[in-house]
C-alpha cells in the first residue's frame, strides 16, 4: 500500500477504540506514514455472529463519502453495498402518508448502509497496512497521559499489558476511558448534555407480497 509522502516526524500512535472513528482514523493516520496500533475492548466483529452495540444502519451522506473516498473506500461502500435514500416519509395519525425529498433540486440522495459492515471493511482494509496493529479484547484500565503510557487487560485471559506512545487518541465512546482520565489534567475543560430522546430499533419483517406485512 502507497503511503502519503509527508515531511512531518513519524510516531507512534495508540487509537483506542476500534469502531468506525478509531479504525477510520487509523487508516488516515496510516497513510500518513505513521505507526498505529488500535486497541479495542470487544472481540473482532468479523469473526462474531452477534455483535453487541448499536445495530442501526447509518446513513451516509456528502461528508461520510468524502472520509471514505480518501482512503479509496467510497465505491465499495456506496455503489456495491448502499441503499439509496431519496425522500424521507412521513406517517400521518390517519394513517396516510406522504414523503419528502432529502434534495428535490438536484435530486441527491444519502446512503443506508450497515454499521458492522462498515467497520468490518474498514478493519479489513487496515490489515494492508503494514504499519497498522490491531489488538482485540484489550480494556484500557489506568493510564499516564503525561509519559504517554497506557495499561490494558486482556479480557480474555485477565493478563496486563502496557505500552507507549508518542500520541494516544480516544475513540472509544459515550462512556470514553480516555476522556475520563483527561478530565483529571490541568485545565481540561468538558461538558455533556443529555437530549430528552432515544431512539428504538423495530424489526419489521416483509409480507408475503414483498410489502409491509400487517
């Protein structure tokens, strides 16, 4: 795999978090020409029938395309496994419905395409890298943000594991270790706010007609 050709100092860089931010951001620091080692709590999602988290479909639009066209990734994503979506409909308390395009000038459209899927073809695609590592069913438990050290548990075998780096980046989630840790520097400012709303997942099988079964 062609590197990037840049002048700035190679490092070594610990991602923890191996989901679509981590892996993602990996493949771009890759390219970079630095060394990169993704650490991730769960196991490998391609070698797991069942993956806990968020199972909802993203929706990919101009910017998501943009990221994945960087690191050559927009075509398999978009033209081979998206679904286009055109319109956004809406269900009436009578029943009726009615929709709305996301574009009516241009007629531009955003993309459904699978969560997991997008992370397992990024991690995929990590693994052409040869300055990319990946260490699954790794929990980070302390940390030396200052010496740029980090202490991991292995959770399969309850082993510990600790390494250095140049530069640690946290993408590991609402409930981010990392952050955690920060939030104990000097003058780390951080604030969070919960929104009234969630969201809940319907599986709604097809009828016998191919339609919307009752």
């Amino acid at each position: 795999m062609a590197l990037e050709n840049s002048h700035e100092k190679i490092l070594n860089i610990s991602i923890v978090g191996g989901g679509l931010v981590g892996s993602l951001e990996a493949l771009y620091l890759a390219r970079r020409g630095h060394n990169v080692t993704l650490y991730e709590y769960r196991e490998d999602i391609r070698k797991t029938p069942h993956v806990r988290g968020r199972s909802i479909n993203l929706a990919l639009s101009v910017r998501g395309r943009r990221a994945l066209r960087d690191i050559g990734l927009e075509d398999i994503m978009v033209k081979e496994h998206g679904i286009p979506m055109r319109s956004r409909m809406i269900h009436r308390p009578d029943g009726t419905t009615y929709s709305i395009p996301y574009d009516a000038r241009t007629n531009q459209c955003i993309y459904s395409v699978g969560r997991n899927y997008l992370n397992s073809v990024l991690l995929k695609e990590s693994e052409n890298y040869k300055n990319v590592q990946r260490h699954f069913n790794h929990k980070l438990i302390d940390t030396n943000l200052p010496n740029g050290e980090l202490t991991f548990m292995q959770t399969d075998t309850k082993d510990r594991v600790s390494v250095k780096a140049d530069l640690i980046i946290g993408a590991d989630g609402a409930f981010s270790t990392v952050r955690r840790a920060m939030l104990k520097q000097p003058l780390f400012d951080f604030s969070q706010q919960y929104i009234e709303h969630g969201y809940m997942e319907l599986c709604i099988p097809p009828g016998k007609d191919g339609g919307v079964s009752n």
